[in-house]
C-alpha cells in the first residue's frame, strides 16, 4: 500500500512530517495514509501526543514527510473540474510555474442499479496540475496536452514552438515547467 493509496487503512506506515495549518503554522507528529478521490481528499496526521485526525484537505494547507533519504511535500489546492480540495505532491515549485501531480491510485465511486450500494474502484491515473502564481490549477493529461501548455504558455512563445518536439513532450513536463520558470527569472533580471 503505497502512502497515498486509494482505501483508507489503519496506519501501518508512518513517516516524521509536520503539517501547515491555514494560518501557517507547521505542527510536527506523523503523517500516516490518505485517501484520495475525485470527492474528497483526507489524510491521517498523529500529533506528537499521539491524538489522530483525519484532516480533509479544505483544512489545512499541506503536509510534509521525510521517507528515507527524500523529503516529499503535498499542497492541498483546489481542483475546479471537480470543484474540490485535493492533495496533490508539489513535483516542480517555481517563481511563475509550479506543477503537481495527483497520487497514483484514486477511488472512483458508483451506485449500483439498486439505488442503495455504493460501489468503489482503485483506477490508476497520471494527472499533473499546472499552477501559475496568483492564477487557478489546471490539470494536465497525456490528451490534449500540446494544446494545452500552448494556450497557457502563450506568454512564452519559445516555448510554444517547441511543445510537442523531442524533449517537449508529456513525459518531459518537469524540465517543461524548470524552463518556463528559468525564462521568467531571466526576463526579469
């Protein structure tokens, strides 16, 4: 069970973290499993006295944990297409342009034909969620992304000309990000 996994679960992993309150504030203690849908979006935190709380992310800014060697940062943001709070791991945090990506696992809930049950399944997914300073996330999915990063990368038409092209692709967002980042840095400089 990976620490974001898609089933709630008692906490059998626990790394040191701390989260961020609304007002700033980083109280230390556990950070344990979450929850992830496209509903709702709920981690376990263990204070250091060892109270636990299952804190959706509407209620706090974000967490942090250190596993083994890496320090692994989510920010809880809201997601307009499903107009809801979500955890999402800060992957690339820059001057204009940060991006986030969704756990791997999410839980994906129907009724059935019954009316009464309400049945969940663990789908895989590959979200990222682009973020410019001071402006709304938007997500980002392997279709439709050249598009996409055109519409909002206008600002930047260098890099408009090179989306889609080797080095330019999906699988290439990360360095996508760093460069925008580094282009706004330098035209402010």
């Amino acid at each position: 069970c990976s620490l974001l996994s898609a089933t709630p679960t008692d906490a059998t992993s626990t790394y040191n973290g701390y989260i961020v309150t609304l007002d700033g504030k980083k109280l230390s203690g556990q950070i344990g499993d979450s929850f992830f849908s496209d509903e709702i979006s709920v981690v376990l935190f263990i204070n250091d006295f060892g109270t636990s709380y299952h804190l959706q992310a509407e209620l706090i800014t974000g967490f942090v944990f250190q596993q083994e060697d890496e320090v692994i940062e989510y920010e809880s943001l809201f997601r307009p297409t499903t107009r809801a709070w979500s955890f999402l791991r800060v992957v690339e945090k820059g001057a204009v342009l940060s991006l986030f990506k969704s756990p791997e696992e999410k839980m994906e809930f129907t009724i059935a034909e019954e009316g009464a049950a309400l049945n969940g399944q663990r789908v895989q997914v590959e979200e990222y969620w682009l973020k410019f300073k001071g402006e709304r996330s938007v997500k980002l999915t392997k279709f439709g992304y050249k598009r996409q990063l055109k519409d909002l990368l206008k600002a930047y038409p260098a890099m408009v000309k090179l989306i889609g092209k080797s080095g330019y692709k999906f699988k290439d967002i990360e360095r996508i990000v760093e460069e925008v980042n580094d282009l706004y840095l330098s035209k402010r400089n």
